[in-house]
C-alpha cells in the first residue's frame, strides 16, 4: 500500500508540475462557472418575472438542459488530456525500465498511477461542489443530498473515463496518440448500446456496456446498485487490461496467454454485471426529497398485492404510428419505463411481438396508402424491415395473435397484454397525445386490476339518452372508453356498463349515471332507482335544457329542483347560452383536482345550455354547492357582468338576452352542480346533481374556445375521484417541492458571475504560476 501511495504522490508531483494539468482545472473551471451562473440567472430572472417555480433544485442541477446534465456531456474532452501521459510517457522516455526495475509489482504501478488521476477527478469534482455551494445562498430549501448524489455520479464518470485512458496509455508510447484512442474509447462506449440490439444475448451485454446515460440516475439523485457497479466494474476491467498489457511487456507472453487473460477477465466483468441487472438483486437510494425517483405510495401499495409472475407482452404494429418505441433498438430503453415498478415487484418479465396490419382508425388508414401507394401488404412490411434492420419471418399478419389478444379492438395500435400467472389480462395502451407513452397513473390502474374488482360504473341508456358508445358530437364515448385517450375512464382504473332500469341494478354496480332522459321513467324504473339509491349507491343526474319536468321527479326526493329556463351570462365573443361555471369554495375540498387544477389555475367548466338548481335541505344529508355561474359584481354593470336564470329567450343568435326582474328571472351566481353526501350502511353515499349534460359530451370535450380555459377533462377526473372513494384516477402526486423561489434579486448576481467567472479561475491560474514559479527557482 505504501509503494502505491509514494507512486501516487510522485505522479501527482509530475502532473501538476505540468501546465496541462492546471489549464485542464482553469478551463474547466471557467466553463462550469459560465454555464452554472447562467443556469441561475435565467431563475433569477424567471422568479422576478413572476412565472411560478417548482422543484427548482432538480430543474438547475438535473433537468435537460441543468448544471451536472450539461457538464456530464463534456466531461470526455478533458479527461484524455490529463491520462494520455501516464504510461506513455515512460515508454517514450524510457523511465519505464527504472520501474520495472524497482521492487514493485505491475498492479503496484498500475495503481499509483490510477489514485493519483482519482485525486486529480476528485479536484474537478471539488470545482463543481465550489460551485454548487450558491445553491444555499440562491436556492429556498435547497435539496443538498440530491447534489450530492449528482456529485458522486459526476466523480464515478471521470473515475471511468481515466481508468479507460490509463489504459489508452499503456498501449502507445505517443501522447497524442494515447489521447485520439481515449477519445475513441469514449465513443465506441457511448455506442455500443444501441449495437446487435435484435440479437437476444448479445443486446443485454452491449446495452450493460454502455455509458450513456449512466450518470443520469444520479444526477436525478438516485443511486442505483447496476449503475454503481457499472463504474465500479468498467474501472476494475480497464485498469485490469492495463495490468494485463504491462505483464505482456514484462514477461513477453505468447499471444494466446494474453488473450486468456483478457478475454477471462471481460467475461467475469460481464457475468457480474449481469447479475447485477437482476431486478430481485438491485439495490436502490432515492436521495431526493420528496422521492421523485421512487413510485408513490398508492402505486407501492397496489404492487404489494400482486402474486405469482406478471408477464408484460408488446404487440407492435409495423404499420401503426409509434411503433419505434418498440422496435429491437429501442426494447431496453422502452422497459425501463418500468424499471420503478420492478424495483418494488421483480416478477415482471417482458416480451415484444411484431406484427402487420392496417390501422383501424380512418385517419391512420388514410395516411398509410398515401405514405405507400400502390403497394401490398407484404410490399410495404419489406421496406419497413429493411429500414430498421430487421428480419420480415419475424413480424406476423395481426391475425396470428387472435388467440392471445384482440388486436381489431385495439384499433391495430401499439399495445401491451399484462398476463397473471393464472391467466388474468389487461390491456395498457399508448395514447395520442404530446407525452404519448402511460405514466404512473395508467400503468397503476393497469396493474390494480389484475389485483381485485375496480369501481363499476353503469350509464343508464334508452330513449335516445346519452350513449357511452355514441361517437357524435353529443355522445359519451371520449370519456368513458375512447382507447387513445388517456384520461378515458377505461385507462384510469374504472369499468363501465350501459344498463336499463327495467331490471334491478346490478349488485356490483358502484355508481349511477343517468343524463339528459327524454321520458319519465315509468314505476318499475322508478322504484330499480330508488333501490339502488336506498342500498347507498353513487349516483350522477345530469339535466339539460327542455328537460327539467323530465328529470324533476328524479331529484325531488332529494329536495332539488331543476330550475324553468336557463342560465346565461356575458362571454365576450360567444352566444350567452354559454356558462362558464366556477368551483366554489366548498366545493374545491371534494376533490384535489377541482382545488389545483381548476380553481387555482383559474380554470372552468363549459356548459352549453346549462340550467340552474335550487335546493330546499334535508334531514340527514349535507349540501355542498360545486359549480356557480357568474357572479354579478355591479349593478350597474347587468349588461356586461353577471348571470341570471333567463326565461323568455331562446335564440341566442339572432337576439340579446335582457334580465327582466318582472318576469321572474333569478339574479345572480347560480348552482349549476351539487353534491349530496349523507351516512348510508356504515358508508358515505355520494351524490352528484348537474344542470348540464353536454360538458361530458364528446362535442364539448374536444372544443376549443379562445379566452376561455375550459377544464372540462380535469372536472370529470375530480368527478369520478370523488365518486370511488378516491380510488381512480390513481392519485400519484408527491409533496410539494418547497424549493420553489429564488433567494437572490438580478442586482445580487454581479458579484456572484464575477466571482465564478473570473476570481475562482484566477484564483487557480495564481496557484499554478507560484507552484511553477518556486520549482523553477529551485
């Protein structure tokens, strides 16, 4: 141990007695200073605009375009500079045989020269805390251990880098040669990853090797065991290689003696390394503080209850859109989306299928004869193979998987079959919008309902009501089971029904919605409604317009009344028909999404044609208003502001509403959505009253109004989440990040971009010409 501190220590004397060492730190220091102080400035100067901050210790240190993210893509450039003389320049000077000579073994050498590159790495990293020490001062409730932890990622980055370059070294008695082959070696080990990745074995190996992207869990504050002893194993591999390349020269071995050692020490780097990409095996430290990195603890929970082994298999449709996301070069990466739920469930094993068919959807279908005119099926599956390299025997017609999975109902799309041991299936689909694959809240629900029943909820049709399965514009089919939309009930972990209320309500049924009825129902009807209702069931009552003598005698019971007209209030550049309701106080305390994501960012829910509810209470339930129309402010102001309940006009087109007191038209903010809650059979029984059909609607879901920040989609989350007990959507939110505002004004950064930019880097620069200055004088 001696021996490899005294080498330690004179290779440290030879490397910073150099100026390249010193210019390494100076520029080093100068650029991580250029680019930590802007990446400040711009939150800085974003705090003081006024724009709102979440997070902000992640966003500097670990975004796309954060602190350690851009240093880590640079890291490469310097390295090579610092190694390219540590073997090379013995062979080249010959000083080499002076050691040979010496009473110390290959790995003593090896090893003396490797701490003394780790000091130098620990000196950068040093720079890089120097610097990241601002974020007490700028950052409120700076998140330290996540730094730290992207300092430790950072460190273990150039720890790998300089055991390559040692290596690099050892091969070539010319510097600038070792350096261009360290460069080399970056490169091939950033690549590799996406090399034979449609060979089976070889694509695990090769993906393991990689080094892209390693640094990133720490940098995001996760420490990971496969990524810490990737670093660990790659150093242990090179610095073995240099060992190896050293005995070879010592000893003059046949070729075939090197290449056992070589080859048997990569195949133990590898063995290890692949059991340490074993889920069951895989260690893991989630330093943030608000555990981003980790699933929350609804999801942990519903994976705590899975059994046995859960098998997820990709249908990949050649012919459908997104299908790169799992082409074979594409396969590692697309499962790690998962890797959060394997930490906590092993038993996951994954497996993609390729296949080929037409797209269901019209538009999808269109544009692929347009993209391929002319051509055939087994044409066009051809040209797409030999593009991304693969092998046509290996992609089915769609209709070889009937057996395993309905592929037409799935509209031929890109979709995953999670299978149970004892045959148990649900689909997870990927969705057409900006963030296109499930988060956490899909795969939740998906894998909740492998675990038990999910709430059951049946819309009660006839007589031309609103139809679950109607596409058209007053339909109700978006958001209950549009498969390509995300937020549809069917991908947040509840089951739907249509029913008739000529037979008693299904037992397992949790919730009833019954909207826009054209004829009262009849005794039977009736009394199936009331039975369910008595027995404590959920229920949703949506009215529309011409409706209310329809639908009164349904909420009677309940002390409620739909209100003759309808509602009508100023828009600026719409019909006064429209109502923008808002949540009420009390209201946004029934769901965290009528609260965050509505009230707070100002949102409303459009209602065409709303009409307004009045309410005289009942004993034993409790009345909470969740939805008002506009507010009158000024009395003044009639024309302009306000709402009111109007009962002469009906063309809104043609003619202006007038409120006119002496006809009975009620002023004011007016209910346009109830709650009812009271105790039934030990539980509490939900009820929700609505004076508007169409904001369900498939029309009103897909329109928009300029001005107007409808938030229809959230209201009918924070609806159903309120009507399962909170159980769906999957509330996936994590605590509040209070790192949310800068400490320091734009007038405080002078000093701080003169002190990163030129006194630290001076600081170095003076360092380096005294310690040059003394040796000379010596």
């Amino acid at each position: 141990m001696k021996a490899i501190i005294d080498l330690a220590r004179m290779e440290l004397q030879k490397l910073f007695y150099s100026p390249i060492a010193w210019l390494v730190l100076i520029i080093f220091g100068v650029q991580s200073g250029i680019q930590y102080i802007d990446i400040i400035s711009g939150f800085v100067k974003s705090s003081e605009m006024g724009y709102g901050n979440e997070a902000i210790t992640t966003q500097a240190y670990a975004g796309m375009f954060g602190f350690f993210s851009s240093i880590q893509n640079t890291l490469y450039l310097y390295i090579p500079l610092i190694t390219m003389g540590l073997m090379s320049k013995e062979f080249g000077s010959g000083s080499i045989k002076l050691l040979y000579s010496s009473p110390i073994s290959n790995i003593q050498i090896v090893l003396g020269k490797y701490v003394a590159v780790l000091v130098f790495s620990a000196a950068m990293v040093m720079i890089l805390f120097i610097e990241s020490i601002f974020g007490f001062v700028s950052i409120k409730d700076f998140d330290f251990p996540q730094v730290l932890t992207g300092l430790l990622g950072m460190f273990l980055v150039i720890a790998t880098y300089s055991a390559i370059g040692l290596f690099m070294s050892s091969l070539t008695s010319y510097q600038i040669v070792a350096a261009i082959g360290s460069f080399a070696a970056f490169f091939m080990l950033g690549q590799v990853g996406s090399m034979w990745q449609t060979v089976d074995f070889v694509k695990d190996i090769t993906y393991w090797l990689s080094i892209g992207g390693r640094s990133q869990t720490f940098i995001q504050g996760l420490i990971c065991s496969e990524d810490f002893l990737y670093f660990i194993l790659v150093s242990f591999l090179f610095i073995a290689f240099t060992v190896f390349k050293l005995r070879g020269i010592r000893e003059k071995s046949p070729r075939y003696v090197s290449f056992t050692r070589y080859a048997g020490v990569f195949l133990l780097v590898a063995l290890i390394g692949y059991f340490s990409t074993i889920p069951s095996l895989m260690k893991y430290h989630d330093s943030t503080r608000t555990k981003l990195n980790t699933l929350t603890e609804n999801s942990q929970e519903v994976i705590s209850k899975l059994e046995g082994k859960i098998k997820i298999t990709t249908y990949v449709n050649l012919f459908g859109r997104n299908f790169y996301y799992g082409l074979p070069y594409s396969q590692k990466r697309d499962e790690s989306g998962f890797d959060q739920y394997r930490r906590f469930y092993p038993g996951i094993k994954m497996e993609y299928k390729y296949y080929y068919d037409i797209p269901v959807q019209e538009n999808f279908a269109k544009s692929h004869y347009q993209r391929y005119p002319g051509m055939t099926e087994k044409e066009v599956l051809k040209k797409i193979c030999d593009l991304y390299n693969m092998d046509t025997a290996d992609v089915k017609p769609g209709k070889n998987f009937i057996n395993e999975i309905d592929l037409k109902s799935e509209l031929n799309r890109f979709v995953r079959k999670i299978e149970t041991s004892d045959g148990r299936t649900v689909h997870l689909r990927i969705f057409d919008d900006m963030m296109k694959l499930p988060d956490e809240s899909q795969i939740t629900a998906a894998f909740k309902q492998l675990i038990g029943d999910l709430p059951l909820v049946g819309f009660v049709k006839g007589d031309k009501q609103r139809d679950i399965n109607n596409f058209g514009t007053r339909g109700y089919y978006t958001f209950t089971q549009e498969k390509p939309f995300r937020w549809s009930l069917l991908n947040n972990g509840v089951q739907i029904t249509s029913l008739m209320l000529d037979k008693p309500v299904d037992p397992k049924i949790n919730i009833l919605v019954i909207a826009d009825i054209k004829t009262q129902f009849n005794e039977t009807e009736m009394k199936n409604l009331e039975d369910f209702i008595d027995r404590g069931g959920n229920l949703v009552i949506a009215c529309d317009r011409k409706r209310q003598e329809i639908m009164n005698p349904l909420v009677e019971q309940f002390g409620v009344k739909f209100l003759p007209g309808q509602i009508v209030e100023h828009n600026k550049g719409y019909a006064m028909d429209l109502v923008t309701a808002e949540v009420t106080g009390e209201g946004k305390n029934l769901a965290y999404q009528f609260d965050e994501y509505i009230l707070q960012r100002e949102g409303c829910v459009t209602m065409p044609g709303a009409v307004a509810l009045s309410y005289e209470e009942k004993p034993g339930f409790k009345y909470i208003p969740v939805l008002v129309s506009d507010t009158v402010k000024n009395m003044a102001q009639i024309d302009s502001i306000g709402s009111w309940n109007e009962l002469n006009t009906t063309d809104f087109v043609d003619d202006i509403a007038k409120y006119t007191l002496e006809k009975g038209e009620t002023l004011g903010s007016l209910t346009t959505a109830l709650a009812l809650t009271r105790e039934v059979g030990g539980k509490q029984q939900r009820i929700m009253i609505l004076g508007d059909a169409d904001y369900l609607s498939n029309g009103e879901l897909s329109a928009r109004r300029k001005g107007i920040n409808a938030s229809n989609f959230t209201f009918i989350n924070g609806l159903f989440f309120w009507l399962t007990y909170e159980e769906s959507p999957i509330d996936v939110r994590r605590p509040h990040n209070p790192d949310d505002n800068m400490l320091l004004k734009k007038d405080d950064m002078g000093f701080y971009k003169i002190l990163y930019k030129i006194i630290i880097p001076a600081l170095l620069a003076l360092a380096f010409l005294l310690i040059w200055l003394r040796r000379k004088g010596r």
